[in-house]
C-alpha cells in the first residue's frame, strides 16, 4: 500500500487526494495542473506560476538540461529549485517524448535517472518507449516489454526521496493497457502516467483516450496517483478527472499563447477574431482584443499565456468543487456539449459506468437529468443492481400514479431509475431533476428495472401502470407484466 497518496473524496471515479512530495516537502493537492516549464524559454517564470497562479508542482525535461552545454553544469551545482527559482515540487520527463518525435536519445534509464536525482527532481521519470496509437499489436508488446524492463530498472535505482513514475504503455489495446497498468502497479515505484496519448488528443479521438484510460485504472489500485501525459487543453480535464486522472501536464498555455490562440472551457479562439475578451480573468478584465493586436510579440504571447493559465487553473478548481458538490458527471455533461468529439468521449465514459460505481459516492445533493446520457449514469446502474435486493410476493403495483389498495404492494416508478419503494422517494438519486420531456432511453432504462425487479421475484405478480412510455421502453418490459396506460383514465 503506497504511502504518499491518500484520497479524501470521490465523485464517479474522480477524486481529491493528497500526493506528498517527500524531497519537495511538498502536499499536492489533486486534481492538479503540472504547468510546462522549458528550462531555456519561459514564457511564464517558475516564481509567477507559483506566486500568482497558485501552483504546487511542474514538470519540466531533464533530457533537455543534460544536453544543455548552457544549463547542465549550473542545475548540477545550484540545483533545479534554485535554477528555476520555484519552491514546489518539480516533476521532470527523461526524453521519452524526444524518443518518440526522433527515435533514438543518447542517455539510458540508469543515467537519466540519476541525473534527475543530481539535480534535485522530486519526482523522475525511467525512458519508456511511448508506443503511438493504432500499431500492429506485435509491435504494441515489443515496446511495452521494453518499458517493463525499464521500470525494473527503475526499481533497481537509488532515487533516495525522489518519487520514480511507472508510465503505462500499450497503444490502443485495452487488454495491453491494463495488462500494463497492473505490472506497474506491482512495481514499488510511485506515480502512474499514461502515456502516449497526445495523438489521440491531438485527433479528437477522445472516445478512444476514455477507452485507454479507463483500461489502465482497471489495472490500478486506488493508491495510485494517475498522471495523463500530455492533457493540456482544460475542455477535457473533467472528463479525465471523471475516469480517475489525478496530474495533468500542460504546456498548451504558451504554445497556444505563441500561436495567438486564447483558450476557453469550450474550446480555443484566434484572439484575432475577438471583439471582447469572454472571460473575467484579470487579462481580460484590464485589457481589451486591441491592447494585444498592439502590443509587441513578446508582450501579446506573456499576456495571452498568463489568460490560458487562469483559464486552466480556474478549470481545475471549478472541478474540484464539483467533486465536493458531487456533481462532477453533471460538469463533464455541459463540458462534453462544447464539442462532438468531447459528446463521444463523455458516451464512451458512460460505457464504463459499472467501473465508475465501484467508488462513486452513494449519497450525493441532486441528480440531474439533462440528457439522452443521464440515463446511463452509475447512479442508474446501481440502482438497478440494487432492485436483486428485494423479495416481493403478490400482486405488485408498479406505478406513476397513486397508491391502489387492491394490491399487496404498490411501488412507485420513475424514469430513468424504474420501480422503487415510495419510501425512498426523497433519497438520492430518486429525487432526481427531471425535464417534463424525457427522451425514449430514460423510459428504455426504467423498463430495463422493472425487467431485473421481475426477474429477481419471480412468484410475484405485476402490473406497470404508466402515462407516456413510448413503445421501444415498452417493448423492454416483461410480457408476464400487465401494462395499464394511465393516458387513458
């Protein structure tokens, strides 16, 4: 059982912890930004994202400083809190990501490894060979076999109080990924990033990132802090955050910045093309699209950077009140309407739903049902699950209407949970918010309760009186259950 993350609550799988940071003497609150720092070009200064945005931890790359002529002697003498001037944690990569673009780096595991403990890094990184997207699976377990060996090499190591990542490989096979995920996890190294995942990003293949990191926190035990590599942009953090990712590294906010693109929750604008600012971060609020089409280069991408890190750091924490508020699914549902590729990301999420049930929280404020989606929730799922618990006999009601004294038992059904005990209708989620127009799947998901209710009591009798279900819902329900339409009273 790892010791140096513990977690405080859950909402579906999204969770807030505490990843202690040893060599740091550092508490990382997560879910957390790990901004990129390029050690030869900042755009932001370490001492700015620490004093005015807030930040606890980095990353930046250490293959970088070791073939430094410039940087490498002074971070061996002054170390890499003080050549960065930052008090956080500092979390460092090895070279993979140059291994990937180029295909061969000049240093192996053993030497970069201890070059990032030299250098004061609180958490290093091993070379793991990150294997792209859509590969032949040959090729996917040649490189995962090489990464696990890596990681032996990396157990073997002395890291003294550095934290040493285990990075999960596998490309796009579940079966890989989880596979990998267990075997890291099975390593006495400290902190989980999936990898090579950017081309997928990059894609707008979210559904299959959901799908990635979903089969890698099957591998996991829930002492393991997740960090996805290379998650940037803040329209998806809540949708890894609901899978379970605890880290995000970005460098978005200055590449986007040197680009002149503006970032938003709901996607990325040219600041050319804006006419008002819409955001109320201090940027925007002192300056107006103008200012920066007239400022120098230099200035408009400090400033353009400095609103895609408010941008994101307000991202992260809007997510972490969610999770106390325990409407977290319901932010990654507004999220995942700012895009299409996102909506696949957020179903594929939904396709998950019995492995975010396993830690989502019993009791929670309010259930909303904004969507076709909302009835595949885990909430629904459990509720479902749950109706095995009951032993009924005699002539069940099932009803949206009143109570009828002419059967043994009379129960209330509500879409898109079904039947359940009138005693239970002001418990969560069963006190849900509901639209007076529902769509077909949420009457489709209650049918499917009264189904399982049916089939675990198989010598009661029941009817399922209803007002408007339409016919592929009724098409779910039992023939042994007689349907009364309370439409025609």
């Amino acid at each position: 059982m790892r010791d140096t993350f513990e977690v405080r609550r859950y909402d579906a799988a999204g969770r807030l912890g505490e990843l202690e940071v040893p060599r740091a003497d550092v508490t990382v609150q997560t879910p957390a930004l790990m901004p990129v720092v390029n050690p030869h070009v900042q755009t932001i200064s370490p001492a700015i994202l620490e004093a005015e945005f807030g930040a606890e931890i980095l990353i930046t790359n250490s293959y970088i400083l070791h073939g430094s002529d410039e940087l490498r002697e002074p971070a061996l003498e002054r170390g890499l809190h003080d050549l960065l001037d930052f008090d956080g944690a500092i979390m460092t990569d090895s070279g993979s990501f140059q291994l990937a673009e180029y295909g061969e780096i000049d240093v192996s595991t053993e030497e970069i490894l201890q070059f990032q403990r030299d250098i004061g890094s609180d958490i290093g990184t091993p070379v793991d060979v990150p294997t792209p997207p859509d590969v032949d699976r040959e090729r996917a377990e040649s490189e995962l076999a090489t990464t696990q060996e890596r990681l032996a090499l990396a157990e073997d190591a002395d890291a003294g109080e550095m934290l040493v990542t285990a990075p999960i490989q596998g490309s796009t096979y579940p079966d890989l990924r989880e596979a990998a995920a267990a075997h890291a996890h099975g390593t006495d190294l400290d902190v989980f990033p999936v990898g090579a995942v950017v081309p997928l990003m990059n894609e707008y293949r979210y559904d299959d990132l959901v799908n990635v990191v979903a089969a890698s926190k099957r591998g996991l035990g829930e002492d393991a802090p997740v960090h996805l590599f290379g998650a940037g942009h803040p329209m998806m953090f809540a949708l890894a955050v609901a899978l379970g990712c605890d880290l995000f590294d970005s460098a978005a906010y200055a590449l986007y910045a040197r680009d002149g693109r503006y970032l938003t929750v709901g996607g990325t604008e040219h600041f050319e093309d804006l006419h008002q600012f819409p955001c109320t971060c201090p940027v925007c609020v002192e300056h107006e699209p103008d200012d920066l089409r007239e400022a120098s280069a230099e200035r408009r991408e400090e400033l353009l950077a400095r609103h895609n890190l408010h941008v994101t750091y307000g991202e992260i924490r809007t997510i972490r009140q969610a999770i106390r508020d325990g409407d977290l699914l319901e932010l990654v549902e507004r999220r995942a309407r700012a895009h299409p590729a996102m909506l696949d990301g957020y179903r594929a999420l939904l396709s998950h739903a019995d492995q975010l049930e396993r830690t989502d929280r019993v009791s929670k404020g309010a259930f909303f049902h904004l969507s076709a989606e909302s009835a595949r929730r885990p909430e629904v799922l459990r509720h479902r699950q749950r109706l095995d618990r009951f032993d009924l006999d005699g002539d069940v009601l099932l009803t949206e209407g009143s109570r009828d004294d002419d059967y043994d038992e009379t129960w209330s059904v509500a879409a898109p949970f079904g039947p359940y005990p009138r005693e239970l209708a002001e418990t969560y989620p069963l006190n849900a918010e509901t639209p007076e127009q529902l769509e077909p799947q949420a009457y489709e998901a209650a049918a499917r309760g009264v189904a399982r209710l049916v089939e675990a009591n198989p010598d009661a009798e029941f009817t399922l009186a209803y007002y408007e279900w339409p016919a592929s819902a009724l098409a779910l329900v039992p023939d042994a259950v007689e349907c009364v339409s309370l439409s025609d009273d």
